[in-house]
C-alpha cells in the first residue's frame, strides 16, 4: 500500500476513532503498532523506522512499540533521529523489544544477562520509551520448572533494580519456553515482587485456551501485544473476537497500550484493515476517548 493509498482510507479510519459508546469500566486504552509488524521490511532495509513511524502517525495510531532487532546502531545520532521523528508526528514511542533471556542457570551467565537487560533499559531511556520487553527464556535441559523460574527472577530481580532507577518497566512477555503459558509468567512476575515489572501479555502467543489464559495475566499486564488469532480450546488458532478481547481488558480496568502485532502476509494491506477494527473497538471500551 502507497502512501496516497493509504490516506484514501484516512475517513473511515477518523470515523473508527470518533465511535463513542460507554465504557464498562474506568480502562483506558490506546492504540499502537508492533514494529514487528513490518520485519520483512525493516530487515531488508527497504522501510526505515523514520518512514514505520510515520506511517503510524498516517494510521491514526498513537504509539509504536519499536522493536529493537533491526535498529542500524544504538548511536546517539540514529536514537536522537527517531525522537524527533516521532515527536514531529505525534507518536509516542511507548516501548522497546529487545532479546532479553531471563532463565540463566549460573551466576555468570545471570549477571551477562543482567548487564544485557541494563543495555537495553538505557537505550529505551534514551529514545524516551517507559517499557522494555524481556523473555522468559528456555528452561535448560535437565531442569525443573521450578528452578528454572527461581533463575529468571534472579536475574528480573536485578535488572529491575536498575530499571526502575531509570523509569523503565520490564514486561515478561508469554512467548515459549518458560513463559510460553500463563501460570510460569504470573509466577516469575509475581516472586519478583518489584513495582518496576510485569508482564508484556501477547494475546496471541499461549498454545491453547487463549481467552483463559489473558485472563489470568491481565491483573499483571503492563503492555499487550494484540493479535488477530488466538488459540481455541484445542489449541487451533481461531479469529480473534475483538470485543470480547477488549471487553476483557476494559473490564479488569486496564490502562496502557494495545499494541498491534500483525503476523500474517502482506502487512502493507492488512496492518490499516486491522487497525480500523481496534480503533472502533477501542473507542466502544476505553473511557476518556
């Protein structure tokens, strides 16, 4: 989709932001876009993230949750580029998603990764992002998954104490390995017991019972990564219900980001259709639109 064709869809997408119904609860969300959406791009250089975060702005959407694996450099030229970019447009660059591992089975490995999560938590400062995403890691052969979560919340632990000196929230996003369900991500969240972390709840990630499985994160969720299927009771993916997804949210009083993830082909044409569908649920649920 061309840029021009793109703003031929700009009415029925300011339409979607101006449905008003009333919330069921005091939630307050807001729109934003997965930089992931557009990995093909992006790791083929053939969109920038000046151009991705732009294109945001032309969606109507509010944020871009910039996922960090094809930034050219972490230079202060290339991050100072995508603050004013982003503030010249109106978007809000909310989060950053990096390859963090929590599940470390010795001290060395744990403090490497500790210093790999500072990394990162000092890059989202600096382009003014106040979420960094982490893993829950793979759980090393031979282990528990008990000993496996006390090794992650070593090293959440750590990373949060220097997170939180900076206004940075580590999210724990369910996705494989050790947190590739609800009931270990809760876990490691909650032994952290740190009010810098909680969980980055991707709606489409859990293998099975979907609906049942977001409900049990969203007391914990801190940003969400939402998806257009979610898995069935059997574990088939299903086409999202948008509203019972965002009633969901709205009805637990959820307040943040909703982050749109696009995984299937050919973004360029289904990123805006997507997008139109959030924005009108959004406005239906969230109160202070």
């Amino acid at each position: 989709m061309t840029r021009r064709e793109l703003l031929r869809t700009a009415p029925a997408l300011a339409a979607a932001g101006q449905l008003r119904a009333q919330p069921t609860s005091s939630s307050r969300l807001r729109a934003g876009l997965v930089a992931y959406s557009f990995r093909a791009q992006l790791e083929k250089r053939a969109m920038s993230y000046e151009a991705l975060i732009r294109y945001v702005a032309d969606l109507g959407l509010e944020g871009l949750d910039t996922t960090v694996y094809w930034f050219p450099d972490t230079s202060d030229q290339f991050l100072a580029s995508l603050r004013r970019t982003a503030y010249k447009n109106a978007v809000s660059l909310y989060s950053i998603a990096a390859r963090v591992n929590l599940c470390q089975p010795t001290p060395e490995r744990q403090r490497a990764e500790v210093e790999n999560a500072r990394k990162w938590v000092d890059v989202a400062e600096r382009i003014g992002a106040t979420h960094l995403r982490v893993f829950g890691g793979a759980i090393p052969r031979g282990a528990t998954q008990a000993q496996a979560i006390s090794w992650a919340v070593e090293v959440l632990k750590a990373a949060a104490e220097y997170a939180g000196s900076r206004g940075v929230l580590l999210g724990v996003e369910d996705d494989g390995g050790l947190s590739a369900t609800a009931e270990p991500t809760v876990a490691i969240v909650k032994q952290a017991d740190s009010p810098w972390v909680g969980i980055n709840l991707d709606t489409g990630n859990f293998p099975k019972d979907g609906y049942a499985q977001v409900a049990l994160c969203i007391p914990y969720a801190v940003n969400v990564h939402f998806k257009s299927r979610i898995a069935g009771g059997d574990g088939a993916k299903e086409d999202v219900d948008m509203d019972r997804l965002l009633g969901m949210l709205a009805k637990a009083g959820y307040r943040g980001y909703i982050s749109l993830e696009y995984e299937d082909a050919d973004p360029e044409s289904g990123v805006p259709r997507v997008a139109a569908g959030l924005l009108r649920a959004i406005a239906k649920y969230s109160s202070n639109r």
